[in-house]
C-alpha cells in the first residue's frame, strides 16, 4: 500500500489534533478505506521540517510538547525556513493541508491547486473572502479542495450542503457558529457583565487573549459567509453586515429570561444576504445551545426545517473534519 | 443538453410526488446542475406507460389523478404489462428510480445494476435484507446505487453518514425513525387508549389501513438495520429485535410525564446490534420529537454526539431525498 504524502502547514492545538488523530486511527483508515498516510513536511512558525520518506508523528509531537518549535529538532531532522508558498513549491505532496490562521493562505492555497496538489483547510480566510477563485481552481484542475472544518469544526454542515440536499432550494438558514460567544452569553445569563464573563472565558482558555475575533462575531461572520458561498453562491466577508456581543448588557438578559428565551449570537444566512447579530432565541429552540456546541436551522422549499447540530469547537473535534477531508481528498485522488 | 433517461417504478404519492418535482423544478436543475430529466417510462400496478422520447409529466399526473390508474392512458401512449424485471430489462434508461413497496425489488435492483443502471430508491426492503450483495454489485460495476429516502425521508442522515465523518468512528445511533408511532404516542399523551389513537391516525391519513408495519416496529426496524450497515457494516433486519408500540398504555405514558420524560419508539443502533422498543425519553431530548420529524443522535470517538432532525415522512419531503439522489446519479454518471 503505497502511502498518501500530506504536507502539514500549522502545528498549533488544531494541527497536534490532527497529527495524533492520523497517529493513533492508523489501522483505522487502512481497514475502513485501505488507506496509508505519510506525513512529508510539517510545517509550524518556526520552520518546516521535511522528510520524503515520512516523519515520525510520535516524535514530531514530543518535540513540540518539550520545546514549543519544531525548530528544536535539529538532531534528526532537516529544518527549512520556507514561506508557505515555497514549502508548497518544493515539497512533492499529493494533499496541502492548512491548520494555520493565515489571513493569505489563498494565494498558496492556489499554488497547491495549480500545483496538481488537492487542499484541506481549517483556515476560514481563504474561503471567506476568495471563495470563487478558489473553487474555480479546484473544478479546472479536476481536483479536491475541502473546508468540513472551517464551519462547525468536525460536525458535517459542509457535507451536507455540499452532497446533500440537492433537489432543494435553501430558503435560509439561521445558526449559532461561534462557541465562544455563547460561553460568554451563557455567563451573563447568570449575571455577570460582558467584561467579567470576557476574563473568564479568558481564564479558562475559551477565548483568546486578542478575543476581537470571536466577540465582534468576526469569525461567526466568516463561518456564515461560506455557508452563504454553498447554499446560495459566491459572496465575500466584505458583504455581511456583523454586530457582535460587546454591547450586550446584563439588563437585556434578564429581560430575555422574562419571556422564557434567552440571547445566542446569530448567524442568518439567506439569498445575497449574510447577517450576524445577537437575537433572543425561545430557550427550547434549536438555537438555544450551551457549551462547545453549535446549530444550525436549515429552512427548504421541499424538506422544511432541518436543524444539524453538535461540537463547533475542540480540538479532536475540529480534527475530525480535518481528517474526513483528508480521506475525501485521498479517496478523490485515487479516483481520478 | 441530452437528457438523462429515468425509469420510474412507482406512481402512488412518493412516485407522484417525484414527478411533481422533476416537473415544477426542471430549470433550478438546469441551471445550477446542468442537468435535463427525461422519464421515459413510469410504472404503476395497473401497467407500464413508456416512450423513449420522453412522458409529459403533467398529462401522467393528471391521468393518474384522474384515473387512478395509468393503464387507462391509451388514447397517447401504448401501455405495457411487464414485469419489473422485464421493464428494467426492455427500457432503455440510465436511472432506475424505486419508489414501490416491493418487498422482492432488490432482484430487479441487481437486474438493473448488471445492467449498467445506476439506482436510486426509497423502498427498504431490498437494503434491509440484501445490502451487500446490492453494495457489491454496485462497486463492482461503479454504478451509484442511493437511497437517501429509505430513512428520515429526505432528511440527509445517509449523506451525512456516507460522505461525511470519515475520520470518525461511530459509536452509537439512537433515533426515532417512523412518524406514525410518534403521532399515535403523542396521541396517547393526552390520555387516549393506544387503540384510539391508531383509529385517529388512521382517519388522518396518518396511519395506513394495515399499520402493521409502523405500529409493530418493522418500519423503523428496517431503517435502523439500513443504517447500521452504514456506520458499522453489514447486518439484515433479521438479526434486529423489533418491538412496537402496541402494547404501550396511557398509564405508563403518565408515569413518564410526571419524570418530565415522554415515551417514544427509539432505535438503538450499536456495532453488531439493531433494536427497536418503546423507551422514555427527557422532554428537552433532541429525540422529543413531535408531528412528522425524526431525529437521530449520533455518537463517535471524535466529534462526540451529532444530531440531525428533520422531516421523517411526507410527499415532497420524501420526493427531496429521490430527487437529491437522481441528481447524484446523474452527476455520477456524467463523471464516469
């Protein structure tokens, strides 16, 4: 069984999950899909290590658990210091995989594309604001280019826009994408001011310490405009109109609470339109989530309500989309 | 743009319904497919109507409406007493579309296969009893063989299980699959007897004459031994331990509500077991469901607990999961 060479690029929380989940299913995937992985380049801001013939992924792990970088593992290892766009060039690899927050990994995203190499990614930029470019590419050179964990983590919102559902026309869908937020809501629900509920989200690792992203409804806002570039066709992050939670009080909690409902940061999707707001949702609504979760209310001309809904947060749970799309990509490969 | 020729075996309400939706929803499927749907025949009990150049839907369904049979559609097209078999056989189509109740389809399924016809089905029977040989033959000749409808009518759990969570392993479905027994336990929740309830569901339209099938568990049994194949392998229906709802009283329907639980007919799929049975379940449980919704609470190793509701039962709704898996074919065809 020959194996598929993967080239890892981002070995923070997400890309480690993703390591260890190709370490220890193995078996797994060779049983399931008789498929064999071979990790050739991993790739973190200190370098990229490279190694054709494959690497250790117990080792590469222990490196970066001991020293943080895996510039550290320079005994046995080649270290490179490649830009992304390099590493894509010179590295032979059948799937680019990208974990990183890169706000241009598009540019070699597409790389990879004309490349001949299929791509993976996590990372939500690249398809929030060149969604069309980008799938473009893909459908020309007749290959995978894969997105499960961008929204939802590993929960399969995509696979379900993507291959279901395809004698209906999506009317609108309204979900809840952003699990940071709703710890912090959650929070204030009981209580405690915006600020307060912040640090402890903060606290516990729930949010960054740069929490822009998740507060503002930036990354909600990303999650919403490529369910918008599946369901509806191409629009770009520039066009959705996103208000966060940071002028949530406790006052409209308590009066939320009142009326048997409670506050959720609310993504509306529907036809040339991408919304992300806070709105009081029933608390027996599908949208009153706790936790790490999401949801997500999808609304057709035939089925009705249909409502997904599981982990939109995590780092196994993000693997798991990382991963699906990685088998998809090898399965596509081998294919064609 | 050529046509892709369908050959439709069943014309009570799925089979109606489906051509309602080829019919009323051509251009969505032209645009954004680049698809066209030529049905060169369409079956029901009293004959065969077909014409290679193509039915006019719209004079079938009004024939059909009026009528109640096609046979009496002889003044335009010639009507033919095959058999399945014989009609798989004889006409030229690439999709065989089974939207019958044929408990022995599963023989003409594979005529079609060898055939060379890709087929797309909502009938249970042929998955429940014959799913490898179908799968296999399938492969075999790389014909898509779909059945999104066979459970939670267009509702895509067989999308979502099939094409997505690839990375994962699937620990444990539960799910309330059949509409019928909800509405009658929901029924028996306002103090009705189980007999009274049946009768109102009956003469709703709810409940077929013969019930049988829902009320005993076979309909869900079938649905849950399908999807047991997909997430653990191989198993026929025989092998599932199947009880209904017949001999559920209001007063245990009463000892659940004052736990705040409710009582529905819940699947269990597990590795190597399918059971159908009565069980209570905690009013704010996703598988609480009323009216014609299922819903289906999966669980694996990565991704922790999913779930997936939606429409269960219903024309359009089960046309939805016909047509979406027409399409598929279709597109699967054009690629190969």
């Amino acid at each position: 069984m020959k194996g598929i060479r993967l080239s890892l690029f981002g070995f923070g929380n997400v890309g480690k999950a993703t390591a260890e989940v190709l370490l220890e299913k193995e078996a797994f995937f060779r049983e399931r899909y008789g498929l064999k992985f071979r990790v050739v380049s991993i790739a973190d801001t200190s370098g990229v290590v490279w190694l054709p013939e494959g690497i250790d992924l117990k080792e590469a792990l222990m490196v970066k658990e001991t020293f943080g970088k895996l510039s550290a593992w320079t005994n046995d290892y080649e270290v490179y210091s490649f830009t992304p766009e390099e590493a894509v060039k010179e590295i032979d690899a059948e799937v680019v995989i990208d974990v990183t927050n890169d706000r241009n990994a598009h540019e070699w995203h597409l790389a990879a594309l004309k490349d001949g190499k299929a791509v993976v990614t996590s990372n939500k930029p690249p398809l929030a604001f060149h969604y069309s470019e980008l799938m473009e590419e893909a459908e020309r050179r007749n290959l995978p280019y894969l997105f499960e964990a961008t929204v939802m983590a590993g929960t399969p919102i995509i696979t379900l826009l993507r291959d279901g559902l395809k004698g209906d026309t999506v009317e609108r869908i309204e979900a809840v994408l952003n699990a940071t937020t709703t710890f912090i809501l959650s929070q204030m629900e009981r209580g405690l001011e915006f600020e307060e509920a912040l640090r402890k989200a903060q606290g516990l690792g729930i949010a960054e310490r740069d929490p822009g992203g998740d507060v503002l409804g930036i990354d909600a806002g990303y999650k919403a405009t490529i369910l918008h570039c599946l369901a509806f066709g191409p629009i770009t992050f520039d066009e959705a109109e996103v208000r966060g939670i940071v002028e949530v009080t406790p006052g409209e909690m308590e009066r939320a609470k009142g009326k048997g409902k409670t506050v959720r940061l609310i993504a509306r999707v529907e036809n040339g339109k991408v919304t992300v707001e806070p709105r009081e949702v029933p608390l027996n609504s599908p949208l009153a989530v706790e936790s790490h979760e999401n949801a997500a209310m999808i609304r057709t001309d035939l089925l009705g309500e249909l409502v997904i809904r599981g982990a939109g947060a995590g780092l196994k749970e993000t693997a798991s989309g990382v991963v699906s799309d990685v088998i998809k990509a090898a399965l596509g490969l081998r294919r064609n």
